[in-house]
C-alpha cells in the first residue's frame, strides 16, 4: 500500500500486509542481484503463474526474484502499521490555488526578470522563443537562463498547468543542479497565489510551510 499523503510536521501511517510464503518442491529460482535484496523490502504483489509442471511465482526484493517450485503454502499474519517519515523531492512539485486567470508566459518571465535572472522561453532543444510564440496553454514548454541556452537542450519543465474554473493546477520539474534556483524561485511565485497548497515529495504543505521548506535552500 502507498503511504498516504501528508501534512508536514505530521507523521503519517501506512498499513503493511504480513505474508509468509514457503516454496514446496523449488525446481529452479533466479534473483536479479543488480537491483539486489534488501530485509525489510515492502513488495508491491505477487505474480503468479500456474504451468503443467507446476507454479513460477515472481516477487520484487525489490529485484526480481522468480521461483518454480510444485506448490506453496501462505500464512498470513496481522496486518502491521508502520510510521511513514515525510521526505521532500528536490526536482518537482505540484501546486494548486484559486486563481481568477492562468499566468501568461510574460507573467513568468516578469517574476523571474524582477528577481534578477535572465530566463528565456523554449520547447525541447530550441532556441529562444518570442513571448508571442508561446501559448497560452505553456505545458510542455521550458523556462530557460538564457546563458544555458547551448549548454543544455531543456530548463524547468513546466508538466502540467491548467486553469478550470477558478481551480489552478501547475506541476514544475527540474533535474538540473545548475538551475535548481529558478526551481525555488517558481516555488516563491507560486507560494503568492491565493490559498495556495503544495505537494512535494510525500507532503502537502500550506504557504507559510512551503516557504519555510524553500527558505533551506537559500543557505
């Protein structure tokens, strides 16, 4: 079961299903040791094959482990509760507010220019793009330091934004180190918009929470 969702500075619990399976008569069985065996790995599911000459069941381990064998016996023990800690991704996050209209591909390019960067906008690979070239709907489409035009073919990825109703949705990514700043700086922007909540990693936090989280990275 995936842990659920959190509010930081709050521990959540996720439920563990406690199974016990012994293989009768292993015929053969192979173990992906790339991916490796870790004690305490949580596998998501069994599958489980019926052949004539038996059954082949596969585990995660979270490698691969895959058994033949002529029968099992399952016991099941009591469920187990367990502490999720909270963890924060440092390459995206999804932000929702209530907003009257979508910002505009110049709004963006505003913020980020009043802040002091030089950022550009672009799709996959290309070179700098008009604000009149950009449309309305920019998912899909990169912010960009204009310095890094050549040295890298994309920038922040904007994933998702969307506006139904008053209802905004905007999901933002970034696996570069060189630009990580113009992550946060996105981060602050959205942090503005009114009653505004932020997923990151497993949490769930509310502007004063967001900002307090970005604040570390300006250290």
């Amino acid at each position: 079961m995936a842990p659920q969702s959190l509010v930081i500075g709050h521990l959540g619990m996720r439920r563990i299903r406690d199974i016990e399976i012994t293989a009768q008569g292993v015929k053969s069985y192979f173990i992906d040791w790339e991916e490796g065996f870790f004690t305490g790995n949580c596998c998501q599911g069994i599958e489980l094959i019926e052949t004539e000459q038996g059954l082949t069941f596969t585990l995660d381990v979270p490698g691969t482990l895959r058994v033949a064998c002529t029968s099992l016996e399952i016991l099941q023990h009591p469920d187990r509760k367990e502490i999720v800690q909270p963890w924060f991704s440092s390459t995206d996050f999804s932000a929702y507010a209530v907003l009257q209209r979508l910002p505009t591909p110049e709004d963006w390019m505003n913020h980020f220019h009043e802040q002091g960067w030089d950022v550009v906008w672009r799709y996959y690979h290309s070179d700098e793009q008009a604000l009149d070239r950009v449309p309305n709907d920019y998912t899909g489409w990169f912010l960009q330091l204009r310095s890094r035009l050549d040295e890298n073919p994309q920038g922040l990825f904007f994933k998702h934004c969307q506006l139904e109703g008053e209802k905004f949705s905007l999901s933002l990514y970034n696996d570069a180190p060189a630009i990580q700043r113009l992550w946060v700086e996105a981060g602050k922007y959205v942090a503005n918009f009114p009653k505004v909540s932020v997923w990151c990693g497993n949490t769930i936090m509310n502007q004063t929470e967001w900002l307090a989280h970005l604040a570390q990275f300006d250290t």
